[in-house]
C-alpha cells in the first residue's frame, strides 16, 4: 500500500498527471472514495496529460463516457449501479482492450466482477477541507511492475 496526501484539488489533478505517465495499454483503474472525495478531478488531470481535448466532466448519469488521447480513455462510474450482475452490461471485456486505459469511479462496488488487475486509488477525505489522504493498493498481476514508477511519483509531490 502506497500512500500520498494531496493538499488542494490542484495537486490531486497533478498527481492523475503524474500517474498518466506510467499508465501502459490496457490498463484498469478503480477509483474509490466517498461523494467529492476526488475522483473526478483525479480523472481530469490524468485524462489532460494524455491529451484529451474534451472536458472531462462526472459520468454519474451518462455510466461512461470515451474521450481520445494519446490513449482512448474510458471514464465510468458505477455509483448507480444496484446489482453486481449488471456489470455485464457495461462490456468491460470489449471496453479494456490496448488502445485504452480504463477508470471507474466506485469501482470498488464491483470489483468481484473484473475481468483483469487493477490499481486501486482510494480517495479519503484528511484533516482539511482542502487535504485527501490517496491510498494506492495493486490488485492482480498487471500493475506490478509501476510500483517503483509510483513510488517515485510520491517522492516528487512530497
Ligand atoms: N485535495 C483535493 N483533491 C480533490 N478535490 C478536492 C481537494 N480539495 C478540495 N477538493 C474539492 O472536492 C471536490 C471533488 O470533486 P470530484 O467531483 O472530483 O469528486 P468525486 O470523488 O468524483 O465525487 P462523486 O462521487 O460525486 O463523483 C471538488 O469540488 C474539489 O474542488
Ligand atoms: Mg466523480
């Protein structure tokens, strides 16, 4: 488990920058943490960095959106969703091929139900209104070998 604290919305959207540079084709990430914990600005400087001309704006009511960069980028957010089985609708196996990156906001809900390993980023609210506590953990085989790539990021926004 790695842990980074971010102090403003800005060093949040800096870290999902941050992370687009280590991101490989295929790649799945679960975005956690409660309402306006950070997952969309997570998103939006992650989806910046790889060149997404789009605003990227919450997925809450639309389930997922696609915008193009560097990386086709699949943004979903699941928070709606009230079955595990209806997972099977969002065509996940299609959706993570390598031309993409996959994010799912509340992607812990579903998270029995993956086709392949993850990074989880969990976005806990700290001692400010302005500070979140970022817990990464890596599930499964995929992300392995970025743990010294991520370790370096916190490094650099210490
Ligand atoms: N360090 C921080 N990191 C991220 N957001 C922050 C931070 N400090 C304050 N904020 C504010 O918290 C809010 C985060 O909103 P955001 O839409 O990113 O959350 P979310 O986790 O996607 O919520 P939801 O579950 O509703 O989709 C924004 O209004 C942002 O300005
Ligand atoms: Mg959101």
């Amino acid at each position: 488990m790695i842990q980074i604290t971010t102090k403003s919305v800005e060093e949040t959207k800096e870290f999902g920058a941050e992370l687009a540079k280590v991101v490989n084709p295929g790649d799945l990430i679960l975005l956690c943490g409660d309402l306006g914990a950070g997952k969309t600005s997570f998103t939006q400087g992650f989806g910046l960095a790889l060149g997404a001309t789009c605003p990227i704006t919450s997925p809450t009511f639309t389930l997922a959106n696609c915008y193009e960069g560097d990386l086709v980028i699949n943004h979903l957010d699941v928070y709606r969703l009230t079955h595990i089985e209806e997972t099977r609708d969002l065509g996940l196996h299609e959706l993570i091929d390598d031309q993409s990156v996959t994010l799912i906001e509340w992607g812990d809900v579903i998270a029995g139900a993956l086709p392949c390993g993850y990074l989880e980023i969990r976005f806990n609210l700290g001692e400010t209104s302005e500070e979140r506590n970022v817990h990464l953990q890596i599930v499964g085989s995929e992300w392995e070998d970025r743990i010294e790539s991520i370790e370096a990021i916190k490094e650099k926004m210490c």
